[in-house]
C-alpha cells in the first residue's frame, strides 16, 4: 500500500478522531455527525460480516437517498467489500436481473425488494450488532460497482478497477472542486454514478454532504439558502425545471453561497446553460463530459464555455477522436463517434460485467456518442449513436430538436425518437410533458425559426409524466420500442398508434 493511501474505512476513523461533532450527511431533518457515522458504519460492517459478507464481495444497495444509503455504503466499504447501489424503485425483475450479475450474499433494500438473497433494512443490520469498533484496515478490491441498463435496456455493471483506497490527508480541492468545510448539496439519485462519486468525494475531503430525499426545483434553492451550501450538482432537466419557476419564486432564495455548479449526465441546451451564467457567473459553472468507464473526460468552464457556445469542453484525462464508420479519424470539424481510452500509463479503469465495450483496435472504445472537434481541441456533442434518426437520408440528431422544444416556456420535458416510415424511412416524433395550454400548432410555429424542415416532428404526442428519471437520464429506445408495437397493435385493432395524444402532423 503506497505510504499516502489509506483504506476507506481508515479515512472514516480518522475523520471522527479529528471533527467527531462536525456534520459529515444530512437529509432533510436527520443529521449525523462524523463520530455517529463512523459508529454506525462499524456496526454494519459487523453485521454484514456476521451474515456471510466478504473482503471483495457485492453488496447490492437498493435504498432511497438518505443518511442511511450513506451509512450502508460505509459500513460496507469498512469491511473491504463493494457497494453496488441500484434504484429504490426497480421492479422485483428488474432486480433480479441486476442481482444475477452482482451475486451478492447480501442485499441491502427496502421491504418488497425481493430477491433469492437475503434482504435486510439498515436497522435489521444496526440490530445485529452494537459492536462501534472498527474493522480495519480492510481495502476492497473494486471501489464500486454501478449499474448501467444503457441503450440495449439489458443491465450491465461498471466495476471500478481502483481498490478502496484513498489519501490521508483531504486534497487541497481536487478536479471536483471540494474543498475541506464544503457544504455540498446532493439532489440527484445516488445510485447513479455521479451522485454517488461526489458524495464519496466530499466526505473523504471532509465536506458536509448534504442530500435531498427527492428533486424539487424550488425546495432546491431552499436548501441552498437553509445550509448556505457552497457546492451543488444538477442535472439538465433540474437546472431546467428550475429556471421553468416563476421569476419571482426563483428570486426568493438566497443562493449567493453557491461557488461551483457542476452539471453532466445529459446535454445542457445552449440556451439554459447561458441563462444559468447569467444567473450565477461563469466562474460558478462547471460541465464535465466523460462515462462511468472513466476512460477519458473533458470539462469546461463557464467562462470558456461563453467563447466556445455548445462545447463540452477539452480532454483532461486520457485521450478522445472522432472517427468515421471505417475507424479512421476524421477532420477537425466533421462529425464522427467519439472513441476514449486512458492513457497507456494508466491502469484498466474499469471492467464490465454483463456486457462489453464497443472498441478500436489500440485499446480505443466508445459510449456510442457522436460529436466533433474544433481547431481548439474543444469538442460538440450531437447525439448517441443508437438514438440518431435517419430522414430521407438526412441525419436528425434528437438531443438538437429536444432542446429546440425545450426552449418553450410551456415545455417540461420532451424525447424525440424515430419512427419508421415507408416512405422517408423513419419520420421524427416528440414526445412532450408540457403545461396545461400548448398544442401541437403552437410548438411547430415555435420550431420553425429554430429547426429547419426535415427535423421537425411530424408528430406529436403530450403526456403528464416526466419524460426523464431523476438523474437526467432518457431511454429514447425504450419510449421507440413502446409506440412502435403501440402502433402495430393499433393497426391490427383498426386504429391508430397513440390515438388523441396526437395533437399534429406538420406534413
């Protein structure tokens, strides 16, 4: 073990010694200090082992955000296994499927969350045992183990190749910007990658890690000005949702204290990224591009960003190219799919299981996005792969025209997908969660001084539901594959796809 690092549950221990009554998590009214997590994680950890639980073992973690999601990572990572965090709100077979691969001995979830494991709640653990003492040092092999259903909606998890080590002393602030005495406001999901990264990172450089049990756009600022939070991370669709309140709602709340914003996951619509730098400063906000497989990533500063519109930012860790269906990289510019890989002095980051990469020969493998560089190294985003629509040979890229729709004050959300069409191949269709009031007519008059005729939905369809899990994420093949056999079912009924839900067809 390098002389710096320490194990995770080491780092824990030492944190309490040092600031036992400092807040370490708080969510909603419930606050733990850094000498009550440490306690508590210890006696999880104890009764983890207690029922089988190993040094390199999964433990599946199906909770909601919560002090005690953080309290079962913790107490897992004390006993040098691996958190493997899933939602709260799978189905049983969902559950299933995910459980199969990780093959843990234990589950961590909510009552109903029933696998072929045994299943047990925080408090079932806390009961087993009130054994405080540490179990250390213990190092797991892989730091985490997250789940990813990616476009196939067959699940797929990410192991980490770093073990559960960490420095001993907190970094200074780090690529993420924390910073020690950091109050960090955490409103996504933590069982989604990036959640879950800076909630650990925050802890290890001895910030208070503040989440929230679900997102809402004003209880958000509400907590910015209630904790003085000094860190936020968002989503798209939230940063959206939030500039959607109304101007004297959103101007309510304090949220001076913020110093970064970083915001990743899902494309950021021009428009919204500019209204949030005006809003906060450029020196606030911070995007990053990158996957769970942490090959390579980029950043971008507001600042940069207001020089360089759209762009994702430039590659800091390891390599990326844009390359053309034969492999070959192409011209600055020109758009291609975006391949990464580490750099070679650098270990494997990450091993999947459940699935494997899609890859270039020299260790060159991609997330499926397609994008392009510009003579600066900055590189623009278009779309996924598997998500670009094909119109009478023209290439329609759904993220574009989402943010075009987005872009009307009525609009919540939208996914656009493709559909097949005997004549043009495929025809674009939206799919819209708006507020009472918007019709078909009045979205196509908006698009038609931003999309230019061949990106535009023929179709329309409005729904009350929001089109987005509470991480940012949208599953177009999924909402595709749903309206595809709702139309075939429709045609041998005699009717048609989605009956009223569409509103227009701008043929």
């Amino acid at each position: 073990m390098a002389e710096n690092l320490i194990p995770l549950g080491e780092k824990l221990f030492r944190r309490a010694q040092m600031t036992p009554d400092i807040p370490a998590v708080s969510c909603s009214e419930v606050t733990l200090t850094c000498e009550q997590l440490e306690a508590r994680a210890n006696r999880i950890a104890r009764a983890l082992e207690g029922l089988g639980v190993k040094v390199g073992d999964l433990v599946t973690i199906g909770l909601p955000n919560g002090v005690e999601f953080i309290e079962a990572s913790w107490g897992v990572w004390k006993l040098g296994a691996t958190p493997q965090p899933v939602s709260s709100r799978l189905t049983n077979v969902e559950l299933r499927a995910i459980v199969d691969l990780a093959d843990p001995p234990v589950v961590i979830a909510l009552p109903g969350m029933e696998v072929d494991r045994r299943r047990v709640t925080v408090e079932d653990l806390l009961a087993l045992s009130d054994d405080e003492r540490p179990l250390w040092p213990r190092v797991a092999p892989a730091l985490k183990a997250m789940t990813s259903g990616g476009s196939t909606g067959r699940p797929k998890l990410i192991l980490s190749n770093s073990p559960g080590l960490t420095s001993a002393a907190p970094a200074d602030q780090g690529g993420w910007r924390i910073r020690a005495a950091e109050t960090m406001l955490i409103p996504g999901p933590l069982y989604h990658a990036v959640p879950f990264s800076c909630a650990l990172e925050g802890f290890i450089n001895h910030a208070h890690v503040v989440l929230m049990p679900r997102f809402d756009p004003e209880e958000v600022l509400a907590e910015v000005e209630r904790r003085r939070a000094t860190w936020i991370y968002l989503v798209p669709t939230m940063m959206n949702r939030i500039w959607r309140l109304p101007e004297e709602v959103r101007g309510r709340y304090d949220v001076s204290s913020l110093k970064t914003l970083w915001h990743l996951a899902a494309p950021c619509p021009p428009w919204l990224k500019e209204a949030f730098i005006r809003w906060l400063g450029p020196e606030v906000i911070m995007e990053l591009y990158g996957g769970t497989e942490s090959q390579a990533w980029t950043t971008i500063t507001g600042s940069e960003w207001l020089d360089h519109r759209g762009s994702v930012g430039r590659v800091m860790v390891g390599e990326m190219k844009a390359v053309d269906l034969d492999g070959n990289e192409v011209p600055v510019g020109k758009l291609g799919e975006i391949y990464m890989r580490r750099l070679e002095v650098s270990p494997a980051p990450y091993q999947y299981r459940g699935a494997t990469a899609r890859s270039l020969p020299g260790g060159w493998e991609s997330l499926g996005d397609i994008g392009y560089f510009d003579a600066d190294g900055y590189l623009y985003l278009a779309d996924r792969r598997t998500d670009m629509i094909l119109v009478g040979g023209a290439n329609v890229y759904p993220a574009e025209v989402e943010a075009a729709i987005d872009e009307h004050p009525l609009v919540l959300s939208s996914a656009v997908v493709g559909l097949p069409d005997e004549d043009m191949g495929s025809t674009v269709h939206a799919i819209v969660q708006a507020r009472p009031g918007l019709t078909a007519d009045t979205l196509l008059a908006h698009l038609e001084q931003r999309l230019v005729g061949y990106k535009r939905p023929r179709t329309f369809e409005f729904v009350d539901e929001p089109l987005r899990d509470d991480a940012g994420k949208l599953r177009r093949t999924k909402l595709r594959d749903e309206r595809i056999a709702r139309t075939k079912l429709a045609a041998r009924l005699g009717g048609f796809g989605w009956t009223d839900n569409v509103l227009g067809d701008n043929s």
